[in-house]
C-alpha cells in the first residue's frame, strides 16, 4: 500500500483546481496499482478535497483526518459542504481528532496524524511562507520527520 497524503492552499482558485487536478492525475498515475493506493487528507476546501476527488477518480481509497468533532458543523461552508459530504461518505476510514472545538491546536494534531501516516506527502504550494499551521509548516514537518514531499504549483495557478 502506497499512502500519500496532501496539504495545501484552500483559496485556490476556481480556475486553479483543473490545473491542480490534473497534475495531481498526473502523479498518481505513477503510482502503479490504483488497489495499492490510499490518500490521507483533511479534506478541507481547495487541494486537500481537490487531491481526495483525484485519488478516488484514481480507484484509490481515501482516508479522512478530522481536527475535531464539530469540524463539519463549525467550519465547512454551505458552498464547500456538498463535497466534503460526498468525500467524506465515500472515505474508507475516518479518523477524528479528540477535540471538541477545531482550532489551532487541532490543525495542529490533525497535520500531524496526516503526516505520520504517510509514505509520501503532496504539497500544492506556492512556496509563499505561510502562517504556523500553514501548508509551509505542514511541509515542514514532514522535511522534519524524513517524508518526501512533492511540491505541486502548476502554471497559471493562484490563489483567491
């Protein structure tokens, strides 16, 4: 089993996510047996639910990571909440932080339980600095603990 897991901007732009999709699809056709495949993401708006739509389009299975339990209630959006929904019905395995409320400290334990359960992580990043909790950080620790990271940023890319 191959286990990547992705972090990465949420305002991408609507014009942005093709682009990130497909080069997503791109590498995930490198991986070899879609059977063998399981994505870890937050499914959170932007590339973390772009890259779980990619893996199970792929045939792979999809693990979600929540940063509490009121994560769905509190901080999914009505325009964002269809799709994670449907991410999250069609997920494999659910794992849901032990927090009440989701905020930094839950960002924080949910990049890491994303992170330490990955053989590879995905970053679709422009490489910006970003604030503690960011995609810059979330890479940095995987850099930390040894993951390879795989930075996606496609031509024409922005975020909102």
């Amino acid at each position: 089993m191959v286990r990547l897991g992705v972090t990465g901007h949420m305002n991408i732009t609507e014009s942005t996510m093709p682009l990130v999709y497909e080069e997503i699809r791109k590498l995930l056709a490198t991986v070899g047996d879609p059977a063998e495949l399981a994505g870890v993401s937050c499914i959170a708006r932007g590339a973390d639910s772009v890259f779980a739509q990619a893996v199970l389009d792929a045939g792979g299975r999809l693990e979600v990571v929540l940063p509490s339990r009121n994560y769905r209630e509190r901080k999914v959006k009505p325009d964002h909440a269809p799709q994670f929904d449907d991410l999250l019905a069609r997920a494999d395995t659910v794992r849901v932080m032990d927090f009440e409320d989701a905020g930094r400290e839950a960002y924080e334990a949910a990049n890491e339980a994303l992170v330490s359960t990955c053989d590879q992580l995905i970053a679709v990043w422009d490489s910006q600095p970003s604030e503690k909790g960011g995609t810059g950080t979330v890479v940095d620790l995987a850099s930390t603990k040894g993951i390879p990271v795989v930075i996606l940023w496609p031509e024409g890319a922005e975020r909102a």
